[in-house]
C-alpha cells in the first residue's frame, strides 16, 4: 500500500470515527448539544436530520474503504455539513472560533480526501 494510499485510508477512519460520534451525540440529545442547538437557533427537529446526514456519511466514509469512489460522495457531504458547523458556531451563536476548531479540522480533511480522490 502506496503512502497515499495509506494516507486516505487513515483520513477515511477519522472522518468516519468523528462523524459517528456526532451523529450519536445528536440522537442521544446530550445536554452540551441541545445548548448549543439553542444557541445556534435551529429547530431541534433538524438535530435529528443533521444526525442522519452524518451517519450517512459516517457509513458510506467506511464503505468507501472497499468501494473507494464512494469517499468523493461522503467527503462532499461532509464538507457541505461542516460549512454549515462552521458558519452556526461563528455566525449564528458567534461562539469563540476555537469553537469551530472541530469542524474546521473535520472540514479540511474533507478537502483534503476530496481533492486526492
């Protein structure tokens, strides 16, 4: 296996292990999440759709490990879904920007994957 090829693969695992431990903290409703839900002032019902869109990725990051033309679908909706992070943490709850640390590193290796797929 080529050090790219390693590269993704590893990218893939992280994308995957974060956007599973997302979607689980959405579904699960935790209390940090449902404060920051309000502070971001988005309808707690979108929770739950964001929490699917993530999961989706989540499974389709991990199947793209045996089918890889699937990683350039999931690492656009990633990056559609972090944009969206992004911009509720810095504009809509005009959180500290370290806030969005997370979803900033989440977006670049989205980039990143898409951009060596």
């Amino acid at each position: 296996m080529s050090p790219v090829h390693q590269a993704v693969v590893m990218i893939q695992i992280v994308l995957a292990s974060m956007f599973v431990l997302s979607s689980v903290i959405k579904f699960v409703r935790t209390a940090s999440m449902v404060r920051h839900w309000r502070e971001y002032r988005y309808p707690m019902w979108l929770m739950s759709v964001i929490g699917m869109a993530e999961l989706l990725g989540a499974v389709s990051m991990l199947a793209a490990l045996w089918i890889p033309g699937i990683a350039k679908y999931a690492a656009a909706l990633f990056i559609i879904l972090m944009l969206g992070a992004v911009h509720a943490h810095l504009i809509r709850a005009k959180h500290k920007p370290i806030m969005a640390l997370n979803a900033l590193l989440m977006l670049a290796l989205s980039v990143i994957l898409l951009g060596i797929g």
